[in-house]
C-alpha cells in the first residue's frame, strides 16, 4: 500500500503479509551531482520468523543494496552524463 506521495521528494509504503510487516520510504533530493536517493525500511517479523531475524536482516541488506545499485547503473546507461562533467 502506497502511504505517502510528495512528488518528486519522497514516497512510503507499507505492506502486511501473514509473517511480518515492512514500513519503508524512499527520499529524493538534487545534488550537484544529480539526485541523492535515500531508503529507510523497517520490517517487523512475526510468529516463528522473528527466530530468523538475523539471517534475514543480512540477506534482506545485500539484497537490497544490490536492487539499487543495480537501478543507479541502468538509470546512468540511459542518461549518461556529458564527457566534461
């Protein structure tokens, strides 16, 4: 579910699913560089899950960690920035 929309700064959303909740938002803003893109989630385990909060906080981190990495790189291939820059 969608919570919060402030075009183009700042969106958050929370999802419910049976073994936990996750609450997160994403910040927008210019830099000289272009935008500085910020994430905060927070996940709240429940039942027998909350046993593997370790395990998934580190995997949950790589993972997304490499979920925007992998967004920067295409965004900067369609946008390439000039050569003087």
């Amino acid at each position: 579910e969608m919570t919060t929309y402030e075009r183009p700064r700042r969106y958050a959303s929370s999802t419910h699913l049976s073994f936990m909740d996750t609450k997160g938002t994403v910040t927008f803003a210019p830099v000289p560089e272009g935008t500085r893109m910020q994430w905060s989630w927070q996940v709240e385990p429940r039942g027998v899950v909350r046993l593997m909060t370790p395990i998934m906080a580190r995997i949950g981190r790589r993972q997304e960690q490499a979920n925007w990495e992998s967004l920067k790189r295409v965004l900067e291939e369609l946008n390439p920035r000039p050569e003087n820059s």
